[in-house]
C-alpha cells in the first residue's frame, strides 16, 4: 500500500497532524509513506516507520512549489491520498481513494484534523525521535543534567512573547531556593532567526542557563525537551513538539487562540491572559507592532501552574531523574 500524506508548511500545525499520520502507520503496517511538508517541519518526519519519501517544499514564487510536488507525485498510483492542504495536487494525482482537510473552527486543530478519517476521540501527536537526534541531545545537553526546566520565550512574532524578564523571574522561583525544581538547569530554545530575542533571558540565566538557541531541528529540539521536567512557553511549535514528546507542558496566551492551537496532551496546561482578547487583538490591529499584549498574565498564576503540572506528574519525574543518573 502506498499513502501520500500533505501535511503544512508550519511547525506546530505539522506537529499537530501526526496522531493522524501514526493512525495510518499503525493501521496500515507495511505501507509504504510518502510526506510532504514544508522544510522547517520536515525534520520530524525522518523517522517515520515506512517512510518510503520525504518531499521538503519551499515555497517557490507562483505556487511553483505545488507544480513541483505534482510532477513528484504523478506518475504513482496512490491507494490512499491525505491531504491536509486541499491542495490541487491531492486531487490531481492518481489514487483509489482521497481525502482531504475540511475546516471545523469549533474544534482543537488536533479534533478538526482527525475528522479527516473520521477518528473520535482523535489520536494524539507523536514523534519519532531517532537515534541521531538522540546522539546531539547527547552532545548539547550537560552530562548528568538531572531534571531540568525548558524554556520557550520566543513566538513567531513578538505580540505572541511573554516579557523576557519575566521568564527570568520565573525560572528563579522554580529553580531556586524552595522551587519545585530546586537548583535545576534551564535549557533555552530558540530558532536561528529569533536568537536574539532569546538573549536577555540568557544573560539574566547565567550560568545556569543551557543556549539551545539556533542550534537544534526539530527532532533534535524534541530529543532535548523530551528529558525535560518541565517546558513552559508561548504559543509556537516549540509548544506542540514538548507536548508531543510527552513533558510536562504549559503554554501561555495572549492574544491566541488557545482553545484551537493549545499544547494537546494529558500532561499540558494553558495560561491565557486576564486581557480579553478581543482587546488585545484589537491593539495589535490597530498597530502590528505593538508591545505588552501578553503583559496581562502574572508570574505568581505561571508559577503556581507550573508547581501544579508537576506535581501531578510524579512519575514522569523520576523517570527523568532515572534516565539522568
């Protein structure tokens, strides 16, 4: 059986769409897969059991990207088409059976996406993290780290950051004397692009800080935070992959939807902001560079959620101390 599944060019969205590619593995053993994604998500996809193809898809002026995609596609005879883009493609190419992606603003993208099989309860995201990503964790993380707090303090636009400051502030309650994570490391990721905006938050760190920043994919990224004991961040795909990993993960929301794009799992938690958001966006509108729209949520609720998520994950825990000695 041959599948080709078109998935997005965007990192949590791309995250958010492998329960429904793992339905597929488990459904179909032996299938032979083919994965089109955009470049930065492609990455987590390496790994996937039967993975026959890997298609990364720059965007390329014209939509010349989908051209491309077409012509790789073509000339296979698809038994099943799964296409999370609607793309023309998807209907274009040959295949005994296609579905595609139809929009249900209502749900979780994680419920909306697995409607495109009819799948309810929808399965949760998962990554498969292969012994390459593995072996860099290895390389960038301290040896005998022990249980260690990730932080995500950057967005894919600033409006969507919690104040760096307080990310510092933060990580001194949860690590330092009397912390739930008392005397911890703080691995801080980043992407490339956004390493500068990270920077503060290092240098408030010192040395206890671990600079993740512009130097893991995906899958790598995903191999570090999974041996964290807690990640928090804002609204961005790093969220997705540390909810995917199955850490501990609380994701913070200003002017977000949360009740669409937050982390997914038994073991993820949102803060939202005491800013309606109605107003928030109306701010952002009104200037798209306005500053302070996350300002509304407080150290002292990120904390005591923090506190709370793992607290009641114990067991998760000491397998990170565990794994660590």
């Amino acid at each position: 059986m041959r599948i080709l599944f078109i998935t997005s060019n965007r990192l949590g969205d791309a995250v958010l769409s492998t329960g429904l590619l793992a339905h597929l593995v488990d459904r179909h053993p032996g299938a032979r897969l083919t994965v089109a994604c955009g470049p930065l998500p492609a990455p987590l996809f390496r790994a996937v059991p039967g993975l026959e193809r890997l298609i990364a898809m720059p965007k390329r002026s014209f939509a010349r990207h989908w051209i491309d995609l077409w012509l790789e596609c073509v000339r296979v005879r698809w038994d099943l088409v799964v296409d999370l883009r609607n793309s023309a493609v998807g209907r274009l190419v040959p295949a005994a059976r296609r579905v595609f992606h139809a929009r249900a603003p209502e749900l979780h993208k994680v419920q909306e996406i697995g409607r495109v099989l009819g799948l309810s309860p929808p399965p949760d995201p998962r990554l498969w993290i292969d012994s390459a990503a593995d072996v860099e964790a290895d390389r960038l993380l301290p040896a005998g780290i022990g249980p260690f707090l990730a932080i995500g303090p950057t967005a894919n636009w600033p409006g969507k950051e919690w104040p760096v400051e307080r990310f510092a502030d933060l990580a001194e309650r949860i690590t330092g004397a009397g912390g739930v994570l008392e005397g911890a490391r703080v691995a801080v990721l980043a992407a490339g692009p956004e390493r500068e905006r990270a920077r503060p938050l290092l240098d408030a760190l010192g040395a206890r800080a671990i600079d993740l920043t512009g130097r893991t994919d995906p899958l790598t990224a995903a191999a570090c935070i999974r041996r964290a004991a807690l990640y928090v961040g804002n609204d961005s795909g790093l969220m997705h992959i540390a909810a995917a990993a199955g850490t501990p993960t609380l994701g913070l929301f200003g002017p977000g939807f949360p009740e669409t794009y937050g982390p997914w799992g038994a073991r993820a938690r949102t803060v939202v902001s005491t800013v309606p958001r109605t107003e928030l966006l109306a701010r952002q509108k009104a200037d798209p560079k306005a500053s302070g729209l996350m300002d509304g949520i407080a150290v002292e609720v990120v904390e005591r959620a923090a506190t709370d998520l793992i607290e009641q994950a114990p067991r998760r825990l000491e397998q990170v101390v565990t794994k660590a000695r």
